[in-house]
C-alpha cells in the first residue's frame, strides 16, 4: 500500500504542467499539499485541509491520501485551544474567577504548604504561559504517566515541582499550568476532566473531542492529549472566530473571546520556547499563539499548533479559519506546512479581490 501511494504522488508530480503548479488560487494550495505528501511518504498517510469563514461558510476544504471525513487524529499541542474554551465555560458560569489564586480551588496549592508564589499563580497565567512553571521536558512524570490520574499528577505537581521564575514575569512555553487547570476544571465540576469536557463541549456543541491522543489514560492532558476530526475542530475553532457562536449553538460571549485573544506576553522576558515561535517573536494569549500583530499591536492571526503537525489558525484580518490536518512531525514539516499556509492565504486574498 505504501508503495502504492509513493508511486501515485510520484506520478503526480511529473505530470503536473508547470504553468499549473504556479497559478494562483485553491490550484496552489493543492500542489503544495500533494508535493508535501511526496516528500515525506514514510511519515504522512493523508492530509485533510479546511479554510472556512467565521459564519461557518466553507470557503475550501479537501482529503488527501488515506484521510477522509471520519479520519481522526491527535492533537499534541492544538489541545490547548480546545481546553481553554471549555475553561472559559467555567468563567462564563461564575464559577471560576480566572484571576483568583490557584489555592482558592485547590488546598495542595495552599502558601504554607507550597509558598506564597506557587499559591498565588491564577489559571489565567496557567493559560497564558506565564505560571512561572519550567518548560515541561519529556521526563517528567506528572504529565507523561498515564498510569496515575489528573490529580495525582497535579498533587505532585504542588509538592515537587518547583518554580523556575515569579508567577506573571517569564514567557515559558510549559504544560504544567494547564494540567493544574484541568484539575481545578475538575473540583469544580465534580467530574473527571473527559466527563467534564464532554458536558461543557461535545454535547453542546455535537462534538467528539476525546483525550485519549497519547493512550489511554485517567491522567488527562489539557495541553497536549486531545484528538479529534476535521470536523469537530473546525466546529470549535469557527465558535472562537465568531465570537462565541457556530450552527446557531452559544457557548462563550463575544467579550470572552475577545479576551481570549488578548496577548499577555507582551514585553516579558523570554524563557524555554519552541525554536520557531522564538524566531517569529510570537506571543501567546489564552491557548493560543500570537503569531501577527497590527500597527496597534493588536493580535490579528492566531494558532494553536500541535507537535504532529496538526495547525489550526484564525487570521482575523483576512476573515478566515485554517486548518492543516496532518499526524506526522511537526519540527520536520514546518517549512512545507508554511508553504501551504502561504498558499492559502493568497488563495484566500486572490478570490476576495476576484469578488470585488
């Protein structure tokens, strides 16, 4: 089967005319996919891509190789736009102050038993990358044993691990915070974090986000351990883009989505971050990078990448959502998911002005 595809994308690609490979539009895009699929065909299966409006209208969207519309896949780091709406939730009810200390809702996190800034942190830094938590490495125990629950993971995060800078000063790229906050999500639900999630999320929104993308665990991961389709992230990250509201279903208000995008890095030092966000000078609001900025400083593209390669982005100057499905390596497919970013948005820019 392998060498099946290899040689279809092969063919492909030799007989594609060169005049088409340069048009512009929705033609581009495809290319770029397909020569993606190419050019690593013992990584990537399939690809799907949806671009889409804010309203829900589909602008373009299409399957590649062995991927569908039932095809699911995990999310590793876009998980962590997905948690932050379910968050939101909990703000929206009254029954989470995102601006309240950590031992408000957790007695582990109380100052004398952790110290007074370990106490203080709030879920919005946890959520915003600012917790003062260290960069979180592929050894630690708290967010890779599946075998424990969320809070037993979240007990050891109290006692054991200690702070790498004051709560509100360091942008440090961490899934501690978040982890924190999935177990304060679950105190105050009385819910494990999957039942939680499923109540505040997928029966409202008719969605099948599960948190079982690396293995099945008890300990879930609010920042890194979702997994979903096409379908059902395009559904959460239109409701984002829209203010709050897709297929005529609220789940958050136009102010809080708003204040979701709101970046909170701005002029802080620098801690452990991702190479390429380093480079780009991103910042990072609530769950999700600042990728662009405008004359104002005003965040005008926003992302949610996973390390597999999953890219979900808004771009709210052009009016548009994007997504670039794919389950490979994402450290290793960066320049050709630019490339096919990059496609897009021409596509998107070059049939607005057609419609003018």
């Amino acid at each position: 089967m392998l060498m099946i595809r290899f040689a279809i994308l092969l063919l492909y690609v030799v007989l594609t005319p060169a005049c088409q490979a340069r048009q512009p539009g929705w033609n581009e895009v495809d290319r770029q996919v397909r020569r993606m699929l190419f050019s690593h065909p013992f990584m990537l299966d399939g690809a799907s891509v949806y671009v889409g409006r804010p309203d829900g209208s589909v602008i373009y969207e299409k399957h590649y190789g062995e991927y569908d519309e039932t095809t699911r896949v995990p999310l590793a780091s876009a998980s962590k736009l997905v948690s932050a709406v379910a968050v939101m939730r909990l703000v929206e009810s009254g029954d989470l102050d995102p601006e309240a200390p950590v031992s408000t809702y957790l007695p582990e996190f109380a100052s004398e038993e952790v110290g007074h800034e370990k106490s203080e942190m709030t879920i919005e830094q946890m959520y915003s990358m600012t917790s003062g938590f260290p960069g979180s490495g592929v050894r630690s125990k708290a967010l890779r044993d599946r075998s424990i629950t969320l809070q037993e993971a979240v007990e050891h995060i109290a006692c054991c691990v200690d702070l790498a800078s004051e709560p509100g000063t360091v942008f440090t790229y961490t899934g501690y915070g978040m982890h924190v906050a999935g177990r304060v999500c679950e105190v105050l639900s009385g819910q494990a974090y999957d039942e939680f999630f499923d109540t505040q999320i997928n029966e409202p929104l008719g969605t099948n986000f599960t948190w079982d993308g690396l293995g099945e665990t008890t300990n879930f991961r609010p920042a890194g351990g979702g997994a979903a389709s096409l379908a059902d992230y395009t559904k959460l990250l239109t409701l984002v883009a829209s203010g709050g509201e897709t297929q005529d279903v609220r789940l958050l208000t136009q102010e809080s989505t708003d204040w979701m995008m709101t970046e909170r890095t701005i002029d802080l030092k620098a801690g452990s971050l991702p190479r390429d966000a380093e480079r780009a000078r991103a910042g990072y609001a609530f769950g999700m990078w600042v990728e662009k900025r405008d004359e104002q400083g005003q965040p005008t593209v926003v992302s949610s990448p996973g390390a597999f390669g999953f890219t979900p982005w808004i771009d709210l100057e052009d009016d548009y959502v994007g997504i670039i499905m794919i389950k490979g390596v994402r450290q290793r497919l960066l320049s050709d998911i630019d490339s096919i970013r990059e496609a897009i948005d021409q596509a998107v820019n070059f049939e607005a002005a057609t419609d003018r």
